[in-house]
C-alpha cells in the first residue's frame, strides 16, 4: 500500500495554517437526537478545527454513511459531544499538520475511521485488544466527524490506502469493510465453511466478497429484493428472506441487520458447533431464546466491539490484494439529511457516500 499524493502544485504554501485556509466550513450537526423525519441533522457554519499535538487536518474529499451514523442521529447512540459532527468514513488529503507529527505526511491522502484514539496503557491496550480500550474515542461520536469539509484525526489512527479504488469506493473500506473484516474473524469461519450472512448492507456487500476470496460458501439472508439480486450478482451461494431457513446448514453466521428478532433465527441454522456475530453497534431486544433449539451442541453467540487498528491494516492489506468490488450510491454533501432516511428506509442499494463539491 502507498500514500496516494497530490501533484506538487496543490502542495500547501509553509505558512501558517491560519493563513491557508478559511476561517469556518460547512458542516453538519445532529442537533436533537431523534426519528430521522424529525430532521436531527442541521446544515451549519462552524470553525474549521485546528490540529493539536500528533494530529492531521485533512480536507474531506468523501465521507461515507454508515448505519452508526442514523443510531447517533435518531437516538439510539447518545452524543458524546454536544452538536457532534458525525461520520467515520473519510478520505481526504493532509493539508496541515499539528506539533510532532511529520510534516511530510501534507499532501498525503489517508482514512479517517471510526476508532480514533485508545490510552495505550490499560490491560486490553497492552494485550492488543485496543478495541476494548473503556477509554477508547470514536470519530462523529466524542470528536467531530467527517461530514464537515475539514476534519482532524491522529496520525497514529489515520489509515494509509490501497491502490486502484476511487474515493467513493474507499470511503466503505474505513468502516463498513473493517468491521465486516473483524465479524469474519470472529464467526471462527474454518477454511472453505458455510457462512450466512443476515442482512446485505455496505458492510456486509464487502464481508461477502472477502469470505469468498477465501473460499467460503455465503449464503444470504434479508429482506431487501435489491440486496439479494446484488448478493446473486456479486457471486454468493443463495439469497432469500432474512427469516428463511438457508438450503445447508451453517458452519457460521454474521448478524449486520440491528434486529434481534433474527438472532435465535441465525442460531437454528447453525450446524453443531457454529457461531453467530453480532456485527452492529446497536440491536433491538432479543426473544427469549430455547437453549435446546439455539444454543444446545455447543452453538454460540459473540458481539463485536469496534475494531483494532492491525484488524484495519489487515483489512486495507486484504483490499489491496483481492480487488473488492464496492457498491455505492452517491449524495451531495447538502443531502446527507437525505442519505440518512434513505438508509433508514433501506432505500440504498451498498453503501452512501457523501461527495464534496
């Protein structure tokens, strides 16, 4: 993988950066946390941040539209910064730099993510499970996002890209892709397995495609038409219905749908042994489940925490190799309101991506 760089002549002058850039961008705000139609985010004026000690400023060229994004606006995520800005999807090119960080790195195109900063220092940091870090950050959930025209992030957690993909395909990789990556490794798919995979969104589309490369038979359920005829375009096994009983049983299964009523669902097609993860930051109540039926012959149940900065490295590496092929549905970055009830209302086909003018 290679830093993508812009042409010598878009390099910033070195002046200081209060003279290089405006004083305030666009940027959207979720305001009231609430339904999506109630219009939680709202377009605003705001000062273009300024990059601390260790971080970037980058110029957003894409941002895009995860479901995390529709929990934080319509509740379900409580903001941790009041008029937070969301999104955690970002590609942009470096045009500033804060105090200990290489100046080299301006001109550079990275990833912004959804892990934005750990302690380093606490039992799960030391172990390499920074995912679980209790003092952990989140880019659009404790910081500004990137449905903003600047952003900031730490060099450390910002992600260099792999070659041959456009923005807007990219932009899917830095969340949708590294979690879809993180749920494989934890369903325990064995080599040449049996995968369902509930649900076919931005991060599933990408998960598929993946499991495949490694020889995994996906079969996939959900409810959206569109969804399956793209599972059945991108080559997977079967698609039928998000409650259907998949034709073989499963080896193991991968929840993206927020619904829990899907999960003693997805635990009756598991064969002896199987497991199901939980992909999504937030899901509705689970039914009770019949230990017997579910979870009887050593079935099992895990939830997936974020990610691991190595768990995105992996996943960039994985893109780099095998060319995944990324489904996506533009907006203008006026529309991102519109990107969120379209997402809610399961009205967009792979992943939304906000484009800058």
């Amino acid at each position: 993988m290679t830093n993508r760089s812009l042409p010598e002549s878009n390099l910033p002058e070195s002046r200081p950066p209060e003279s290089r850039f405006p004083t305030s961008m666009r940027a959207w705000i979720v305001e009231t946390p609430g339904p999506i139609d109630g219009a939680p985010l709202r377009l605003v004026e705001m000062p273009v941040p300024r990059p601390g000690p260790g971080d970037l400023l980058v110029k957003v060229r894409v941002c895009g539209v995860c479901r995390t994004d529709l929990h934080l606006a319509e509740g379900d995520l409580t903001p941790r910064a009041p008029s937070v800005v969301p999104g955690h999807e970002v590609v942009g090119d470096v045009v500033a730099v804060g105090p200990g960080v290489d100046g080299a790195r301006v001109g550079s195109t990275v990833g912004i993510a959804w892990l934005r900063r750990t302690c380093g220092m606490c039992a799960a940091c030391r172990r390499g499970a920074e995912n679980l870090c209790r003092a952990s950050e989140y880019t659009g959930w404790d910081a500004h996002g990137g449905y903003a025209e600047y952003a900031t992030v730490p060099a450390a957690y910002a992600y260099d890209l792999p070659l041959g993909y456009s923005d807007a395909e990219l932009a899917p990789l830095l969340c949708a892709g590294i979690i879809g990556f993180r749920a494989l490794r934890r369903a325990d798919l064995p080599p040449g397995g049996r995968l369902g995979i509930y649900g076919f969104g931005a991060s599933a589309h990408l998960a598929a495609q993946v499991a495949m490369a490694d020889g995994a038979v996906v079969h996939v359920l959900t409810r959206s038409v569109a969804a399956q005829r793209l599972a059945l375009d991108l080559g997977v096994a079967s698609a039928a219905g998000a409650a259907d009983a998949p034709p073989e049983p499963l080896d193991a299964a991968i929840l993206f749908a927020p619904a829990g009523e899907l999960v003693p669902v997805a635990l009756e097609a598991l064969d002896d042994g199987g497991t199901l993860a939980i992909a999504g930051i937030h899901l509705t109540d689970i039914p009770v489940l019949n230990y017997q039926r579910h979870l009887f012959r050593e079935r099992q149940v895990r939830s997936v925490t974020a990610n691991t900065r190595e768990d995105g490295r992996e996943f960039m590496a994985a893109a780099a190799r095998h060319r995944i092929h990324v489904t996506t549905t533009p907006y203008p970055f006026d529309a991102a309101d519109q990107a969120l009830r379209d997402l809610a209302a399961d009205r967009v086909n792979g992943a939304a991506v906000l484009v800058m003018p």
